[in-house]
C-alpha cells in the first residue's frame, strides 16, 4: 500500500510519510502534556499522536489528503515538544514536513494563500537585494508614520504583518559591515556568518552584534557571498522542492571558504541547515551536505565552552530566557544559552515556568492562527510582569520579533533582546582595565 503513495506523490521522497516512521510512534500519549497546541484544544486530533493516526490513514490511503488533514495538520506548530520527550525517538519534524508536502501537491489549501505565499516564498525572500528595497520602502513608510496609518486601516494577516514590524531606523546589514570584523586580542580562529534572509533587514543589529561577539571572543568573521535563505519556512510549508534548491545554493556559497565554523544566530534557521544532509538524501549533494552540517554551529553552542571569557564582561540587569523552539527541541540545545547568561557578571537571571514552550510565533503560524498564537505568547508576557524582569533574552530572530510586538502591545517597561545583543552589551559595559 505505501508503494502506491510514493507512485501518486513522486516528488515527496522516500522519507516523507515513510512508514517506519510513522510505525515508531507507539500512540503511548506520553507526548500529549508537551504539546502546545492539544494543551490548548484539548482535542486529540490536535496531539502528536492524533495527527500521526491521520498521517497513517493518509499513507495507507484510508483517507484523503483533505480540508479536515489539511487543518489539524496546520494547525501544528511545528514546535517539536514532542520529539524531546517522546521514548521512541518518532522524528515528528520530519512527519510533519512530509504530511505539509502530501497537502501541497493535493491543493488543498485556499487558492489566495497558496499564490501569496509562493510570491513571497519564492519572489522575495530568497533575494536580499529585492528584501533590502523592501525594507528600504518600510523603512521610509515608518518614518513618515503611513505604516501605522496603514495598520489602523488593515485588518486580517496584513494587519498582523504589520504589527510585527520592529523600528526599522537602524540600516540593513550588509557583509560590508563584517570587512574590518578582525578579532580583538589573541586570534581564536576564523567563522563564516550564515545571515539569512529576513533578519538583515529587520533586526540588523542582531546581526551585528553576533559579528561583534565573535571579535570579542577573537574570531575573524567572514560572510560569504552568494548565500540565501536556508529553507525552513519553504520546507515547513510543503515547498519541499523550494528548499531543496536554496540548499544546494548555500552549500555552493560556503563550499570555498576555509573556517573553523558556520555560526547561526536564528535557532529555526540552524534546526534546517542541519538537516540538509536529510534534505538532500538521495541527491548528488547528499555528501557535501553531510560535510556542511557538521560545520553548522548555533551561536551559542559555539561560544558556551569558553563562556570564561564573559568574566571580563559586565552587566546589572534581571533576565529572563525564553527558550526557541527549533533550539532547544530541534537542535537539543538547553543548557548553553544559560550557561552564557549566568556567567555574565552583574546579571541576575530567573529562569522562566515553560521556558521552553512555544511562544507562538512558529514562523507564519502567529499570521495563519493569530488568537492561538496570542494565547501562549501572552502566558510568557503575564510571568516577565509579575517577576519584575527587565529583558526577555531569546535566540530566534522570529521569537524576538513575536515577543516584541507582544510587550509594545501590553506597554511594558521590558526589553526584548537576542543573547548575541545582550552579550554585545555587556562587553561594551566591562570593567576599563
């Protein structure tokens, strides 16, 4: 009966809706407290192992990829709770990929989402240049006060958009900004900077002060050209071809440049770039990507063994941390963003109940769902308020952005700020001498 799915869907791959997958998940409900989205709904059909249940009646074509599949399959978050505490290692990402790739090819998604969606996946956000006018018009639109003119005006998902924007005052970031990034002190090393797409544009001071971090800890930083965006938000949405192709673009892009490191700053960037070698099973590029993904680090990761250095830093504040998704569940990344925070002099941190489930903002999901989306991003709100912290610290470009938008609405006296800024930060401020 699978041989029959993989013959009516040729362009999925082996691995998507792969039997022996789907056959690991024991149905043990073990899975169900760690899902945000069944502690939500409290509808099992809206738990790991209810949307596992439909993805098998799909696979043995007991039910078509429909309206009804297509919402409970949509309405995941793609947080991948579930996987960290699941006792047979289901790899439910990649189920959950392979079930959005089955929805695409069947259509079933409204015709206006699906063009929209692939304008801007596939015209825009693979090209910096055509971003960087983007943010150049926004840029200019905010500064004469049209944008929340418009925001009053709209209503819908572009309303939403809007309200995400951050102060686009600061210029983009552009390698330009990295060609004088020497490292300060004794050389460490040599690290290429994996940029991505939309953070450049909309939160160039992360990326600077990620630039800025390195030198500090004395590494040369480079950014290599030609690369683009690293696929997650074309493969998490069934565009699996898409991605595929910015994968094979990347490795081009770094395949000449000679480093200790790829370093990422966007934990959902650095979850799909390490599993280029999954992405790419089967191709010409299989190898290389191999070769690519063990280069790949999360700033954090890379930085956490000699968070020794930070003893020169400084900086009074109360903190929070709030963990990524695709960092922590994705990428098993946990303990290294705290050991970072902790070992900055000055900084009290408290850590935050649930720091590890979902903000709400999964990529697209806080447009598609905004009142779910809400709903866990307030629960991260309500407790910043009661415990007097003054930074939410987090290490997703998408988590920072969704979490500011939350604190600007709430008008709370609260920054919201990426590790890479808060560490740039308590450089600036360490003791002269």
């Amino acid at each position: 009966m699978s041989t029959m799915v993989t013959e009516k869907q040729p362009t999925t791959g082996a691995m998507l809706l792969d039997r022996d997958k789907l056959d690991a998940c024991v149905q043990c409900g073990i899975c169900l407290a760690s899902c945000p989205t069944y502690r939500e709904l409290g509808t099992e059909m809206d738990s790991p192992r209810g949307r596992i249940f439909l993805m098998k009646m799909v696979q043995e074509e007991r039910l078509e990829p429909d309206t009804l599949f297509a919402k409970h399959m949509n309405l995941c978050l793609g947080c991948r709770a579930c996987e960290t505490v699941c006792p047979a290692a289901v790899p439910f990402g990649s189920l959950l990929d392979a079930a959005k790739a089955v929805i695409e090819q069947s259509r079933r998604l409204p015709l206006m989402i699906r063009f929209m969606r692939g304008l801007v996946f596939r015209y825009l956000i693979p090209y910096q240049a055509r971003l960087r006018l983007l943010g150049m018009l926004l840029r200019w639109m905010q500064r004469l006060g049209l944008l929340t003119l418009v925001e009053c005006i709209a209503s819908g998902r572009l309303r939403e958009a809007l309200r995400l924007l951050p102060d686009l005052s600061a210029p983009p970031f552009s390698p330009r900004d990295v060609v004088a990034a020497i490292p300060e002190g004794a050389r460490r090393g040599r690290v290429a900077l994996f940029w991505g797409c939309l953070a450049p544009i909309l939160l160039p001071n992360v990326q600077r002060a990620t630039v800025a971090v390195l030198r500090s800890y004395g590494y040369e930083v480079v950014v290599p050209e030609g690369q683009t965006c690293c696929g997650a938000l074309h493969l998490h949405s069934g565009l699996r071809d898409d991605a595929q192709m910015l994968a094979r673009q990347n490795l081009a892009a770094f395949a000449n440049y000679e480093n200790d490191a790829i370093i990422v700053n966007a934990a959902g960037c650095g979850a799909v770039l390490k599993r280029y070698p999954e992405l790419l099973c089967g191709t010409t590029e299989e190898e290389s990507a191999s070769r690519f993904h063990l280069r790949v680090n999360d700033l954090t990761e890379f930085l956490a063994p000699v968070s020794d250095m930070l003893q020169s830093a400084a900086l009074q504040a109360t903190v929070t941390y709030q963990d990524p998704c695709q960092l922590v569940h994705g990428q098993r990344i946990r303990n290294e963003p705290r050991q970072l925070l902790r070992a900055v002099p000055g900084l009290e941190f408290k850590e935050m109940p649930d720091a590890d489930r979902c903000c709400g903002s999964a990529g697209i999901y806080s447009l598609l769902h905004p009142d779910l989306s809400r709903r866990l991003r307030q629960a991260k709100i309500d407790h910043t308020a009661q415990h007097g912290i003054r930074i939410i610290v987090t290490a997703n470009p998408g988590c920072q952005l969704y979490l500011q938008a939350g604190i600007r609405e709430t008008r709370l006296d609260v920054e919201v700020l990426h590790l890479a800024e808060l560490l740039s930060r308590a450089f600036s401020t360490r003791p002269e001498g």
